[in-house]
C-alpha cells in the first residue's frame, strides 16, 4: 500500500512538473511569436527585415546557451552540485566575443546597422549566461522553479522587444531594452537556483569546457537536421514550392517540439542511467507522434488551412508525412540527449552524417518538388531514428567512462 501510495504521488508530481513546464514553454514561444508580429505592425520593411535577421541570428547564438544547459544539468543530475560560475561566465562571454568579432563581417553582408550587431552580442552574454542556472535546476529535477526560471528568461530576452515595439520604438531602441531585461532577470534566476545543498568542489571531477563543447555540439546537430529540409526546399524549389513547403514544415515543427517537454524532464533521470525513463519516454514521445500523424491524416486540409490559408489545400494529402518527419525527429532528439547523458563519444554524429546524406539525394536524386524533398527529410528522420535505437538498445561497455 506504501509503494502505491508512493507511486501515486510521484506520478503525481511528476506530471504537475510536465503541466508547468508545458505552460511555460507556451508562454516562452508566444512572447517570441508576438515580437514578429508588433514589429509588422510598428515597422517598416527595412526595419523589419533588419529586426527579423537579428532574432534569426540569435537564435543561432543562444545554441550554446542551449548546450551549457544540458551539460549542467546532466553534471549535476550525475555527480551532484559542483560549481559552475567559472565555466558559465567562459561560455558567455566567449559567445558574445565570437559575435562581436562578426559585427563588422555581419554588417555588411546582411546590411545591419553596426549598433544592431554590437548589441546582439550583449543579448546573446545574457542568454547563454542563463543556462548556467535552468541547467542547476533540470539537473536537481526542480522543475516547478525551472518552468519559472523559462518565463523569467522569455521575458528578459523578448520583454524589452515587446515594450519598445509597443511604443513605437526603432530596431536599435528595441534591441537596446531587450538587453537591459536580459540582463536584469539573470540575479532573479541565479535566486531562482538557489539551493540548501552546497557546491563540493571535487579534484577531476568538475565540469569541463569539452563536456560544454559535446552539448553545443548536440544541439547545433540537431538545430541543422531540423531545419536542413527547409534550407534545401528554398534553394531548390520554386518560389512558390518553397512557400508552399515552408508551410508544410509548420506541421514537422509542430510535430517535433510538441513532445519536448519529455525529453526535459527525462534528462536527468538519464543521466542517473535510469532505462526505464528512457523507454518510458520513448513511449510518450511515440504515442504523441502517432496521435499527431494520425489527426494529420484525417484532418490534412484543416491543417493547412490553419498554418497557410486555403492556398495550400493541394498538399493536404501530404500532411501525414510532414507530420511523420517531425514526429520522428522527436525520436530522434530524445535519442541524442540519452547519449550526451551517458556521456558517449561524438553522440551527434549520426545527425551530421544524416545530415549530409539529406542533402546529398536531395540534390542529386530527389525530384525538384515539395513531394521530393518530403521523401528525402522523412527518409533521413526515419534512417536516423533507425540507428539511434540500435546504438541505445545494444549492449554497452559496463566499464566506467569519463563523462559529463
């Protein structure tokens, strides 16, 4: 009766965990959606093309926020609290130096304005430096406080945006109270992380730059991957085919990042080399999968008409598949987070291979339709897939292994 009891309350907290984490990733992408949107209607052309080539480029930045993230929390998860001040603050400030040493580079060939470039660096420092501590917390599985701490970041890298846009402010304007909320919830996050256990500073055991360098790794491989069919369909389709495939890309990106709040809360059991957390997830991110491709497949034109208006009907029937691309890719991703977790060596290297097999048959095989490229990007998801599963199934070296 105790371990039922037990059971039940865990379920319990971990699903109030999901539900927290699943509204704040929500509100965190409706306030990055609501940015593009202000900006239509506050900017003209010009500016707004200079604005939506800066988010695009940090975008690009915060990926090693992203990987500084992984590789604490599955330090943490793993061996405990160790410090991490130090490494966050290299991290950081190696990123914002790499931008601003591309500033002038960036200016001239995308046309920004000099000030635009110099101030993505100041905004990428605040990003990247906030990993540091949502790493802390998904490695300790606080999760209700991490949910807080991913509101708190949304808010501090697109509430300046959203006020300066809202009172009619220029891109520089914008930008420059986008860096100054960036910076100032990073004390509420470090408050946010704050814990009774200290920090044991163990001689070999710390957390290192390579283990960092993995998880960028990891998630720059899985950033390319996601998008890489999108980037063929724009350089080989029509215009319109490659609008039209964008499109049916919102279904793959739907498909993909739906379920990402498994792989979130699964890190740092995984890191604890825990399979039941590994199958259990695979699970839940399957049946997801599965629920989606089949509501794509009975309802392909309402799909597209939501995501791109009655334009795009013809390519209902494609639906399902563009929904499979992503659902498999979610596969995928959980995957490659098991083995940055069990600290295997080069653990995105299936996605760069993958990668460049995509473009190659996109290219040199695949016919040049929305039809062509769908089979060459489901082709590599599924292939991908295919070769994670084995490479997690099969038996490993019980040996132990440096790791994160």
């Amino acid at each position: 009766m105790t371990q039922t009891i037990g059971r039940d309350a865990g379920a319990a907290r971990l699903g109030a965990a999901g539900a927290a984490v699943t509204v704040a990733t929500t509100l965190s992408n409706a306030l990055a959606y609501l940015v593009p949107v202000l900006g239509a209607r506050r900017l003209d052309p010009a500016d707004l093309g200079a604005l939506a080539t800066v988010l695009a480029l940090g975008a690009i930045a915060a990926v090693p926020g992203f990987g500084l993230q992984i590789a604490v929390a599955v330090h943490r998860a793993r061996r405990g609290p160790t410090p991490t001040a130090r490494l966050a603050l290299l991290t950081a400030g190696v990123t914002a130096g790499v931008t601003v040493a591309a500033a002038p580079l960036l200016t001239v060939l995308l046309r920004l304005p000099v000030a635009l470039t110099l101030l993505l660096a100041a905004t990428t420092f605040a990003t990247v430096l906030a990993g540091r501590w949502l790493g802390e917390l998904q490695g300790d599985q606080r999760f209700l406080r991490l949910s807080a701490g991913m509101v708190v970041l949304a808010l501090g890298r697109y509430g300046g945006l959203i006020v300066g846009l809202a009172l009619g402010a220029g891109p520089v304007t914008a930008l420059l109270l986008a860096t100054g909320t960036g910076l100032l919830v990073l004390p509420l996050l470090a408050r946010l992380a704050r814990t009774a256990r200290p920090g044991p500073s163990v001689a070999g055991d710390g957390l290192r730059p390579t283990h960092v360098m993995t998880a960028c790794g990891a998630t720059l491989a899985m950033l390319t991957i996601s998008y890489a069919d999108l980037l063929l369909a724009r350089q080989l389709l029509s215009a319109d085919g490659s609008g039209a495939y964008a499109v049916g890309a919102v279904l793959t990106k739907g498909a993909l990042w739906a379920p990402q709040v498994v792989t979130l809360l699964a890190l740092p059991r995984l890191a604890q080399g825990d399979r039941r957390a590994r199958a259990l997830g695979l699970a839940v991110i399957v049946a997801c999968g599965a629920v989606l491709v089949a509501a794509a497949a009975l309802g392909g034109e309402l799909a597209f008409r939501l995501a791109g208006g009655a334009d795009y009907l013809h390519l209902a029937g494609e639906a399902p598949l563009f929904a499979a691309t992503g659902a498999l890719y979610a596969v995928v991703f959980m995957l490659v987070n098991d083995r940055v977790a069990s600290g295997a060596r080069f653990p995105a290297a299936p996605l760069w291979v993958a990668t460049a097999g995509l473009a190659g048959a996109a290219v040199l095989v695949a016919p040049r339709t929305v039809e062509g490229i769908l089979t060459c990007a489901l082709g590599a998801a599924a292939l991908t897939a295919a070769v994670l599963t084995w490479l997690a199934l099969r038996p490993r070296d019980p040996s132990p292994r440096p790791g994160i």
